[in-house]
C-alpha cells in the first residue's frame, strides 16, 4: 500500500516539472527500491518460517509419498521415483475400506454429537442460575486433562473383566460387554471417549458465541411473544451460524487427525476395527519394526487432501453466509 | 578418552538410530533391541564383526541368532531374556494341580479347567496388535512345530486355536486382547490367575509375590521353543573407519565375563556365554530354570528371515487379533494373514 501511494505522489510531481526530474528521480527510485527491500525485510521472517517448518515438510512428505523407499534407500537417499504406485498399494489394501469408513464415522458422529451436546448447554449455561459458573467449570474438565491420562482412564474403565462400567452394568443385570476387545464395539468406545474429550471446546466456543448475540433481538421476541422453542430455532441457530461454521470445521480437522486417544485405547485393533487413516498411517511407519515410510506418508496426505477439501467447502459456504 | 551415553525410548530408538545413519552422525556404539539388528543391517548402517574386530566365539549360537544375517554377523549380544510360564503355587495346590504335571498342551489346558472349576482365573498372556503380540505367541506357535515362513499351517491353526478356546471357555480374560505385557503382569500380580505368560524381567517381582516358574510346553510334551528377547551392541558405519577399534575394545570390555553378569544381573538377562550363565547361576540357583528356557530360545529373526520378519509378524498379530476377538476363524485369519506376508515379502 505504501509502495503505490509513493508511486502516485511521484506521478504527480512529474507533471509539476519535468525539466528538473532527471537528478531526483535516480534518487526516488533509490528510496523506492529501499523501501521495497525493507518491506521484504519485514515479511521474511515470516516467509522463512513458513518454508522451513510447513512448506519443506510438505515437501518431503509429497516427495516420500511418490518414490519407493526403503530402510536402505531411506539412508542414501537414492529411492526411485515410483510415481502414484504407492497410492495405488495403499489404495487396493484391505485395511483401505474399513480405514476410510472408521475414519468417516469416527469424525461424523463425533462432531455430530460433540457440536449438538456443546451447544445445548451452551444454550443451557447461558441463562445463569445459582452455581452454574461452577458447573460449567465443571464441564471443561476434559479439556484440561492431558489426552494420556484421560485415554488411559477411559481404557480402564472400559477393560472388558474389571472395568467399573461392566461393573455397573453387571449390578444392573446387563450383560457385560466387551467394549474394547470385541470388533463391533471397539470404534464405538473411541467415540465415546473422543466425545466426551470434545464437549468442552464446543461448549466454549458457542457460548462465546452466544455473548455477541445482542439482548434486544430476544427481547423482541419475547415480547412478540415466541415461545423458548421459537427462539431458538428462529434467532439463537441462525445467528450462531458464523461460529458454528467455524467450530465445525475445527472440530472435523482435529477429529480427523485423532490420534492419541484411539492408540492408548486400542492400537486400532481388534483387527482393523477401530483404525483411522490417521492410525494406519502412524501403524505403517512407526508400528513395525521395519517402517515403510513411503506408504506412511501416501496415507498422510490423503488426509490432508481430506482435510482441505472440507476447508474450501468451508471457504465457499462462508462466502455464500457473506453474501446473504 | 570420554563416552557419552544417550538414552532413548525403544520405540523411537529404531527411528532415530535410521535418522542418524541418514545424517551421517551414527553413535560408535549403538545398544538395540535384537529384531532391530536386521532393519538397521538392511539399511546398511551397521559393521560386521570382521570389519569391527568383535569376537563372537564364546556366545551362544541361538542367542547370538538374531546378529547373523547371510552367513555373517552385526553385533554381540549383551544379555537375553524370553518368556516362561509364571505359576500361583497357592492357586495350583488349592486346584490339585501339580505344576511338574504341566509338560504339553492337554494338561495345560486340563489344568486351567481345574483352576476355573475353584473359581479361581485361569492363564493371561499379551494378545495385543503389536510386536509384543507376536512374541508372546511365538512359544505357542513354534510349540506346534509351525514355521514362520507358512503361517497357514495346520500346526499353526492349532496354535492359535489353542489360544481362542481359552479365550471363548472362560480359561483366559477376554482383556488379554489389549493387554500388554505389562498389564497382563498386572492382572497376574493380583493373585487370582494361576499362570501368567511372561518374561525373564519379571523374576523379582514375581519371586516377591511367591510366584514360581515352568517352562512353556509344546503341543505334544517337551519345553517349546521360545523367542529371544535381549538387546545387542552394534558397531555403526562411520566415515574415519579407525574409530572401529577403539569402539569393539570399548563393547568387549563391556562384554567380558565380570562385567556382563553384573549387567544381566541388574537388567534380569541371562548372559550370553557359557561362563557368564555359570556365574549366574552359581550365585542364585534360581536362575537355572530361565537358562534352560533361554538354552532353547531362539532368534524371531533367525532361520535367516531378517527383515522378512517384522512383515510376517505384523501379519501375525493381525490374525492372532481377529481370531482371539471372533473377527475371523483361526484358520481364515491365518490364510489371509500369508497372503499378505507373502504379497508384503515380495512388495
């Protein structure tokens, strides 16, 4: 902005006198050049950050992902170009499918019922009643615990033999069930867990958003007289509806990289039951004891194609909210 | 002349000993875990013992197993350890059972339906999908006089058949699915089981406990062949090659009789020559039952399988993980496990 303001205020000047323009100008084309050179000073940090710790990385991963490497390549560094055939492999593999599918349930329903639960006590917390500062404290728990602690507690209390909620179930004459051992439940105790990990950052995020909405609006309503149902679903929704855009595009990006909770609790097993992309990725390149890293990374980046086609959908629906 | 030693997690080691190769910055020596002596042999960063000088004559054949690939070998053994069967004495004599009964599978399993007939739980073991799946089930496996090259073996099938009847009879917790080996410790350490699958490292504690030991048996009578456990010392490629020298007169000093019973004594290994086991084992007679275990272990990379091994092993607790959780019959999860061992070997 700097740069073209100058420009236009040396235009100017070259109307008032052209004669005399020869000896300044050379100078004014120093100092823009000068002040070109330190607008670039400024940015480079920045550039240099980007490009070292994203772009290059990203580099490596794509660059890994396209050539066949092995321990020993992985040590020279001369693996051959292998082009799309280690996406073809990981393509074709049988844990591919009930990757994709476990990964596509696990990010769905959780932030399904993470976003709904977050909100509704959003909504819930926000009219204050005695104690509810310190219940909605509470409820942000979760958030605080480091993830090895709550996976490790959720993984005990779900052990099939001596967990407290097979223990529960037993007292109420349910029959006990094998939550983290048996294929049909596995991913379903993930959830669960990576749920209850994830209220809180919805809670937070929609009360805040409840806070910018102005008093006046529901007011109105209620002397329009709207009934509690009305309100919400008439003026409390639509209004939230920037930020939920915004938490449920964060919420799908961290849910889709989950990685912690699933490994404490399951290494992805039994079988391929509970294993995300995210899983089978880490699996192939750190879980044997011979790494296949170029598969590792193919996996990778599939996520993060993933994961940035929801960020353009994200980046056209909200242009579209704009323009309402 | 100063050594500095860098620690790392086992889990890590594998990765970063490869990072280092690729940088050109390997340590002089490097200690690891046996199975990873293959990897890092194919990735070409390790020396053999007649580039490095190393003497290997006075170690065990089968313990130093895991160092040799094609005919020649990467590193000396510091140690080894591998599994046994843990017992309750209390639990076994409250059932009838005497332990020296337990020589193959039927009295094994005849015995934890006497266990379970008193209340009291049977057997646990790790079952889990990672490395520590597969070596738990090796003694099993090799018991059944199964070959790691075809993993669809009738004697395979047996194997793990033996396994999932445990499971689905009440004789093993469904737990031992997830369970490490650490938690399946756990669960023994609580004095309800009356045998636990475990290794070498928990002798103290289970002394503590007043837990006793037998070796495991294979199918039909005898001690079955278990995996070695145990870490090498390796010699890392360097570009000043004179370095090598010094580094084997460092590990053969660390290596030498007195040293490593004091090593082995104080990590629970066994030792990898004849006179280091005799010093052990002249100081606590206990030991002798873990060097006779140790005496018919062998290497899970041997029978020169190398890096074929964490392929085949991945498989292995692949199908050890469907069948134990009812996914797949033994026998479908051990076909489908080959054919990917096979498709992953020749990848």
């Amino acid at each position: 902005m700097t740069a073209g303001r100058s420009r236009a205020r040396s235009a100017v000047r070259h109307r008032d006198g052209a004669a005399k323009a020869a000896p300044s100008r050379a100078r004014r084309t120093r100092l823009r050049h000068s002040t070109q050179w330190a607008a670039w000073g400024f940015i480079a940090p920045v550039v240099g950050y980007l490009a070292v710790f994203y772009a290059y990385p990203l580099y490596r991963n794509i660059d890994l992902s396209i050539r066949s490497y092995t321990v020993a390549s992985f040590i020279t560094g001369d693996a051959p170009y292998a082009g799309l055939a280690n996406y073809s492999d990981i393509i074709h593999s049988s844990t591919f499918a009930p990757a994709l599918i476990n990964t596509a349930i696990f990010v769905f329903a959780s932030i399904a019922l993470q976003f709904t639960i977050g909100l509704a006590l959003a909504v819930f917390f926000f009219r204050k009643f005695p104690l509810s500062g310190s219940l909605r404290a509470l409820f942000l728990i979760p958030w605080l615990l480091p993830l090895l602690v709550s996976a490790s507690t959720w993984s005990w209390m779900l052990n099939s033999d001596s967990g407290i909620v097979n223990a529960l179930l037993n007292a109420l004459s349910v029959g006990p069930v094998d939550w983290l051992t048996s294929p049909s439940w596995s991913l379903a105790s993930v959830l669960i867990a990576n749920i209850w990990i994830g209220i809180p950052f919805n809670l937070v995020i929609m009360y805040s958003g409840l806070q910018s909405i102005s008093t006046d609006v529901f007011e109105a309503a209620a002397i329009d007289g709207a009934s509690g149902w009305q309100r919400f679903w008439r003026i409390t929704f639509p209004l939230l509806r920037p930020v939920s855009a915004i938490t449920l595009l964060l919420g799908f990006i961290y849910t889709l990289k989950v990685f912690d909770i699933i490994w404490i609790m399951t290494r992805g097993g039994p079988a391929t039951s509970s294993t995300t992309l995210a899983i089978w990725s880490y699996q192939l390149g750190f879980g044997s004891l011979l790494p296949d890293f170029s598969s590792a990374a193919a996996v990778g980046n599939v996520l993060i194609i993933i994961a940035v086609i929801f960020a353009l959908i994200y980046i056209r629906v909200r242009s579209r909210l704009e323009a309402i | 002349m100063t050594i500095k030693r860098t620690a790392y997690d086992t889990t890590a080691l594998t990765t970063q000993a490869l990072l280092a190769g690729q940088q050109g910055n390997s340590p002089n020596i490097l200690l690891v875990d046996n199975p990873v002596v293959s990897t890092l042999t194919r990735a070409g960063i390790l020396t053999t013992t007649a580039q490095n000088g190393l003497s290997t004559g006075a170690i065990a054949q089968n313990i130093l197993g895991a160092g040799v690939m094609d005919g020649k070998t990467y590193g000396v053994p510091i140690g080894a350890n591998t599994l046994a069967l843990y017992y309750n004495p209390k639990i076994l004599q409250a059932a009838g059972v005497s332990p020296s009964s337990i020589t193959n599978w039927s009295a094994l399993t005849a015995a934890l339906a006497k266990v379970k007939a008193i209340g009291k739980k049977g057997i646990t073991f790790s079952g889990i999908n990672t490395e520590e799946g597969s070596f738990q089930f090796l003694p099993w496996f090799w018991g059944a006089g199964a070959n790691l090259t075809t993993l669809d073996s009738p004697q395979a099938i047996a194997a793990l058949t033996l396994w999932t009847t445990w499971i689905k009879d009440g004789y093993a917790p469904n737990s031992v699915i997830q369970d490490t080996q650490t938690t399946s410790w756990q669960e023994f350490q609580t004095g309800d089981f009356a045998f636990g699958e475990n290794g070498t490292w928990q002798k103290a504690l289970a002394a503590q406990m007043g837990a006793d030991v037998i070796q495991i048996p294979a199918e039909n009578g005898g001690p079955a062949p278990v995996p070695t456990g145990g870490e090498f010392f390796t010699i890392p490629v360097q570009k000043d090659t004179a370095t090598y020298a010094t580094s084997a007169k460092i590990v053969q000093c660390l290596s030498s009789t007195s040293n490593i019973v004091t090593t082995d004594n104080t990590l629970n290994y066994i030792a990898p020559t004849q006179a280091g086991q005799q010093a052990q084992v002249s100081a606590d007679g206990t030991l002798q039952s873990w060097v006779s275990a140790v005496g018919v272990a062998k290497a899970r990379t041997g029978d020169n399988l190398g890096t074929k091994y964490p392929i085949i092993s991945q498989q292995l607790w692949t199908a050890v993980q469907k069948a134990e959780s009812g996914a797949a019959s033994s026998a479908s999860a051990l076909q489908a496990a080959q054919s990917a061992a096979t498709a992953g070997i020749s990848k």
